[in-house]
C-alpha cells in the first residue's frame, strides 16, 4: 500500500512538475538576452531571442489594465508606473535581461515597495523614489534628484525624467515618462491621457544614471520603447 502511494506521488508530482516546467519555459523563453555569443549557431540562437523579444511591446502594461487586481494603481499609480518603467529599462540594460512585466508582478512589486516604505499602498503616493530603485538593485546605478525642476529645466545625457502634466481643464495631474525633448512622450501610462493631449507640461522630476557605461543603452532602448508607443497611441486614437 505505501509503495503504491509512494508511486502515485511521484507520479503525480512528476505530472504538475513538468506542467509548471513547460509553462515558465514559455512565459520567460524571450526574456534572457545574455551578451555576446561563440559561433555562428550561438548567434543564430541570440538573434531568434531578439526577434521574440520584439515582440513584447512595452515593459510594463498600461494603467487602466491593472482595474480589477489593484484599483489603486489603475486611479492614483501613474508617478509610481513611471518610476517602475525608468528603474525596468536601466535594469534591463544592466542585466542584460529583458522581461515584460504583467500586472500581477507589477502589482507584487507595489506591495513590496510600499512595505519597505517606499510609497503608500492606500494611495500610491511616492515617498521615497531612490528606496524603490533601491529594492530594484539600482541605488549604485541610478538617483532620483530630489527636486521638483522648472522645464526649462536642461536635460543632460545621463538624465532620464518624468513630465508632470497639468490638465487645463479639470486641474488633474498626470506622469508622464518623457524622452531627450521634454516635448517628447516616451511613455505614457494611460495611453492617451487627457493631461497630455489638453494640458500643459508643468514640471519634472529628474533622475540621474549614476553608472556612465549604461547611458548610450539605456537611451537606444528608450527610442525603442517610444516607437513601440508610438504605435500603440496610433491604434488607441
């Protein structure tokens, strides 16, 4: 009889381990992009990787997707999104790794961050940007200047910045991930957010790559993730 259970067990755990194998297998198989390759299957191998990558349209999904798991951050997060989406690029180019974030992970990252202190879990305010970025393993690679700037605001090469916009109309405010022109959205967490369409850019905040041999890759993956929103807006008009 034990060895019946026994068998069954194993057997039974052989099954769902499997499952969980294929399926992780496949979520993660366009994530690993590990630096350069030997030989020209390598290579082969390296640039499959690539193309499947490109598939994966942006890091992090859009505000309003997040409704029905974390209604906090579908109304109040877009500061803290913005935040998350800088921290995720610099990291990819770090790493070397490049993952598409789905809004349950997302929504476990907020929990961790607001538990560490880094915002508040009731509202999504931000209290402390370089203790997420810190959680993330950025602290030696990327600083928040704490300081609201004017735009007139010079951006430097080693800054990435998020646009605080003013919506004319209602007084609301939105953030916005902004590109080397500060008239320039690289990505916005609503889509296409009245703040921006109507409104006004108000202020910024600035953050500062504090590793210089990350700079030229983190600015390429911008243009790349600002063409791929450039699409999305396309299709969201």
């Amino acid at each position: 009889m034990k060895y019946k259970l026994a068998s069954l067990y194993r057997a039974a755990y052989k099954f769902f381990y499997n499952l969980l194998k294929e399926y992780f297998i496949k979520k993660y198989r366009s994530e690993m992009l590990e630096g350069a390759c030997r030989g020209v299957a390598e290579i082969a191998v390296e640039c499959k990787r690539i193309v499947e990558s490109a598939k994966h349209r942006l890091v992090l999904p859009l505000q309003h997707s997040f409704s029905d798991n974390n209604p906090v951050i579908a109304k109040y997060g877009c500061y803290f999104l913005c935040i998350l989406f800088i921290g995720l690029v610099v990291k990819e180019i770090k790493d070397k790794v490049e993952k598409c974030f789905d809004k349950f992970e997302v929504d476990l990252l907020y929990k961790s961050f607001s538990n560490a202190g880094g915002l508040r879990e009731q509202n999504s305010y931000v209290e402390d940007p370089d203790l997420i970025l810190a959680n993330l393993g950025l602290d030696e690679h990327l600083c928040y200047r704490s300081k609201h700037y004017e735009v007139s605001y010079k951006v430097e090469e080693s800054d990435l910045v998020i646009g605080q916009y003013k919506d004319k109309e209602s007084d609301m405010y939105h953030f916005v991930v902004l590109g080397d022109s500060l008239g320039e959205v690289v990505w916005d967490s609503l889509g296409r957010s009245r703040a921006v369409e109507v409104g006004m850019l108000s202020s910024l905040r600035v953050f500062k790559l504090l590793d210089k041999s990350l700079v030229a890759g983190v600015r390429e993956r911008l243009a790349f993730y600002k063409n791929e929103f450039r699409g999305l807006r396309a299709e969201l008009a």
